[in-house]
C-alpha cells in the first residue's frame, strides 16, 4: 500500500513542529549552542520536504486533471 503525497507532508510537517519545540526547550536550557543551530536546521529540512510533498500533490492533481480532460 503506498502512502499519499499528502499524508507524508503532513508527518513532516508534525515532525518539524516536533523539532522546533525540542530546539526550543533547548535554548531555553543551554542558550544558543552548537546542537541548537543543529536542531533548528533538522527542523528546517522537515518544512522543506514537506512543502515538496504538498507540491508534489499539486502537480499530480494538475496531471489527473489533464488526464481526464483528454480522455472526454
């Protein structure tokens, strides 16, 4: 069974939301660090591959609607 572009967006996305309050607590503990700016950046590739994913559906939508426009 294969998982929707969508659905994996949405689990990146929780993920970096996940991962952004773990850098905040963080800073909040140690102050601006090494491991924080590290965490921030694990946060920010999560965003960025959901956003693709959420493209990734816009464009396959746009592709169905194409489909079914030729096949009438």
């Amino acid at each position: 069974m294969r998982i929707s572009p969508t659905t994996m967006a949405f689990m990146y996305f929780f993920l970096g939301v996940l991962v952004v309050f773990i850098a905040i607590q963080k800073v909040n503990q140690t102050g601006w660090d090494f491991w924080a700016y590290l965490i921030i950046g694990f946060a920010a590739f999560d965003f960025m591959i959901a956003y693709r994913f959420f493209r990734i559906r816009r464009v396959i939508k746009q592709i169905e609607k194409q489909q079914n426009k030729h096949k009438k």
